[in-house]
C-alpha cells in the first residue's frame, strides 16, 4: 500500500470522527444549561416607623414617679438656672411672700414633699437646692429616681452599689446620716436615710456642703 493511499484512510477516518462527535453532541444539552428560571421574588419589609416625639414619655409635673434624678436636676426644674424661670416650669408650686426665694410642692396624699430655693439675700437668684422628701415609707418607683433607680427606699448598701465613691456624712444639725455623690455638675446629689432605717427618705441636690437643715427659718 503506497504511503498516498494510507494518508487518504486516516484522513477519512478523522472526517468520520468528526461527524460522528457532532451528531452526538447536537443530542445532549451541554453541562450548565439549565433552563433559566425567573430570579425569586423578595418582598421588601416596609421600615418600622420611628418613634415621633408624642410617643416618648412626657414628663408630669404632678407626678414625681415620672421625674428623673441627674447631676444638675430634678425633675423640671434645673440647679444653677434662675428662680423664675424655674417657677415658670412649674407654675402649680408654691411661692410664699414670707419666704420669696422657696418654692414648694406637696403631693395630694401628703406622701412626699418638694421645694427649690434660691439665695434669700437676692432678688431673682440661681437654685441653689432643690429637695424631694418622702413623709412616708415609699418605694423608688413612688418618686423621682436616678438613672439606675435610686431613689425612696433605696438601700445604703444600693447606692454605694452604684456609686462606690459616695462619701458618708453627717449633717451638723439633726445628725442625718447621708450618702454624698459628687459629680461632674455644680452641685452634690445627697441621699438622706431615715432615721433607724436603711432606706433613702430625701433626695436633695445643692450646691452647698449639705442639704440645708432650714429653707424659710
């Protein structure tokens, strides 16, 4: 067999291959051809609403298991702001002739008592104190707390919980004993424990050395 002819048998070998290759792909569907489907559908949560400034809670002034200890406040009313505009914030205190520079509140059950003070010797001066006082046995949750809910009824051993820097006093009239916490306002926040008992009964912020024994004497 000449080396022509055997060229001309391997050439239609390979034709034969091919074709037969061809027809056996063209039958089967290549690897990853799936038929596509419609991508899933998601549905978009709608966002919550937020919170408007009606839902958030209001402060009352005629109840003090609404208002809020901090370092410069009690309530509505702001230690180191002007008198007036103090009463301004709340105009059912009351404000005696005799006793100008105090302004006091008393809770209709005559459970708790309130007052703010200015310096007497001026006329319209910053609030030097302001004091909630308990005439009752009364839990936190019957009066102004803190921000980690200390308050009437809290126990000594509470308080220095939550702030073990607090420093123990006595006051020079009456010998009350006190919890004093400095902070990083003007003033001091004082809690005053009932006598022969280990329960917070006064709450006062001042900027004097102590909550004062006396307000209009």
């Amino acid at each position: 067999m000449t080396s022509t002819t055997t060229r001309n048998i391997l050439l239609l070998g390979a034709v034969v291959m091919t074709t037969a290759l061809g027809g056996c792909a063209s039958t089967s569907d290549p690897a990853g051809s799936a038929t596509p489907t419609d991508p899933p559908v998601t549905s978009s949560a709608s966002p919550s609403p937020s919170t408007s400034p009606s839902d958030e809670p209001t402060l009352d002034l005629n109840d003090p298991a609404s208002w809020i200890v901090t370092e410069s406040s009690i309530g509505p009313v702001q230690l180191g702001e002007p008198f007036s505009q103090a009463r301004e914030a709340v105009p059912t205190w009351t404000v005696d002739e005799t006793c100008s520079w105090a302004a006091f509140w008393n809770a209709p059950d005559h459970s708790l008592t309130a007052y703010f003070v200015h310096d007497s010797a001026e006329q319209d001066g910053e609030v030097t104190t302001i004091d909630v006082a308990a005439l009752v046995p009364l839990a936190p949750s019957d009066g102004p707390r803190t921000s980690d809910v200390l308050g009437f009824g809290s126990t000594r051993a509470e308080v220095l919980a939550a702030h073990p820097d607090a420093e123990e006093q006595t006051s020079t009239i009456g010998e009350a004993k006190m919890l004093r916490v400095d902070g990083a306002g003007a003033g001091s926040l004082f809690f005053t424990f009932a006598e022969d008992r280990d329960a917070v009964s006064a709450i006062t912020l001042t900027v004097l050395d102590e909550p004062p024994y006396e307000v209009c004497g």
